[in-house]
C-alpha cells in the first residue's frame, strides 16, 4: 500500500482485506504529516518510511522492492483511502494465479463502473479520451489505464527495470506501457469506486501534467514500436 496522509482511512481498507488470501501486507509511507505511520504499526502492518518526500511513483518502486524481497509471487497495489474494494484482492490475483494473465487491472470503466461509482464527469470523459488515444497508439484494448488498483507477477516485475521510470503520478501509465512493450499480457475486472472527501486525488493542475504524459507516453510506445529509440523504450 502506498501511503501518504492516509490516517482517516487506514484502517477500514486493512481491515477490509481478506487476510486469508494476503500473505503479508507492506505499507510505504511518504513522509506523511498524519498518523498514518503510528495506525499502521498499530495494526501490525509492515512499514517502511520515506524521510522525505519522494512522489507517488517512488513510493510505488518501493513498495515493488519490499515485495520482491520479501518472496512474494503475485503482488498487489492497493491505496489505503478506501477508494477501491479490498475485497476483490482474491479476484485479481487469481488471474496471475492462474496463469491467465501477467498483470491485471480493476478497472473502473467495465460495464460503466464509473458511472455507477459517480465518478466526476470531468473525471469519466478525461479517461475515456486518453484511454482510447492510448489504445490506438498501442493497438490495444483496455478499457481503461488509469486504475491505482493493480496486481502483478513477481516475474514481470523482476524482468522490467521500473526504477527508469518517473517518480510522480506518470508512473503509473509508463510501467503498464513498459509491460505491454515487452510483450506481457494485462488482464481487467469490474471495479465500483468510492468518491468521497477522503479519497486521494491529484489536484487539477497535476492531472492536466498527468494527462498530458499520457499522451507522450503513448508517442514514445509507437516509436519505439517504429525503431526509434526513446527514454523508457529500448528498441
């Protein structure tokens, strides 16, 4: 769980995972200025603190470090806002589990989730746009990108150097078009979502930034798909 001013709602999302599917939970806290930290000792989650800092992507490249350490096969990215279900933990992992699928999303979006979840509509049309510029960028057919609820095989993280790719919010979009460049597949469940005060969100100004990395992640995949050689993608 990466973790930054999460104290209102640590706890319910702990709680809300079923225990007998996850074998150990890791937290990674971002310098919060809360009480996070102090909840989740108090819960017995294992925590790693960041001394400063360091932006949502770092936090995740940590969060993957810990995970792999710690031996894990199939490893799960859920926000500790309560914005996604926990519940449906075991629903992901089983399509890595069993082979299925290399990474697997929940997605918002199937069978309009999004809509059912009220997700703000400046939300909703801003991800439909990217989601199908992207698709057709990358001749592929999510429904959607932008999900912070994913899970991933502990081969496909050893096997892609994540740790090149951006410390903030764009990490997100670049690790999944990383994953499809090297050929792995990316499978998607049904995702009702929360919106609520206590939910995280980037403020508007940073999803104007995200949105368009988005579509400069998406040029650098089809040129790299063309042979010309960008950051993140090594022909």
């Amino acid at each position: 769980m990466p973790a930054y001013n999460a104290q209102a709602t640590l706890k319910e999302t702990f709680e809300a995972i079923p225990k007998n599917v996850a074998d150990e939970i890791i937290l990674v806290d971002d310098c919060s200025d809360d009480k996070t930290v102090n909840i989740a000792k108090k819960l017995n989650i294992k925590t790693i603190c960041h001394k400063k800092n360091l932006g949502y992507g770092a936090n995740q490249k940590t969060c993957y470090k810990e995970a792999l350490n710690s031996g894990a096969d199939i490893i799960i990215m859920l926000h500790p806002d309560f914005q996604y279900d926990p519940r449906l933990v075991p629903s992901l992992a089983s399509l890595i589990a069993y082979n299925n699928y290399d990474c697997a999303i929940a997605s918002r979006m199937l069978v309009n989730s999004a809509k059912y979840s009220k997700m703000p509509k400046y939300k909703y049309y801003a991800n439909k746009f990217l989601t199908a510029f992207q698709n057709l960028l990358l001749n592929k057919g999510l429904s959607e990108y932008h999900s912070g609820y994913r899970a991933f095989s502990a081969n496909i993280l050893n096997n892609i150097n994540f740790d090149k790719l951006s410390d903030d919010f764009i990490f997100d979009n670049q690790l999944l078009a990383l994953i499809y460049f090297k050929n792995y597949a990316i499978g998607e469940i049904s995702c009702p979502t929360k919106y609520f005060d206590g939910a995280s969100s980037i403020n508007l100004i940073r999803s104007i930034k995200y949105g368009f990395g988005v579509l400069l992640v998406s040029i650098q995949y089809r040129l790299a798909k063309l042979g010309i050689k960008t950051k993140i993608f090594k022909c």
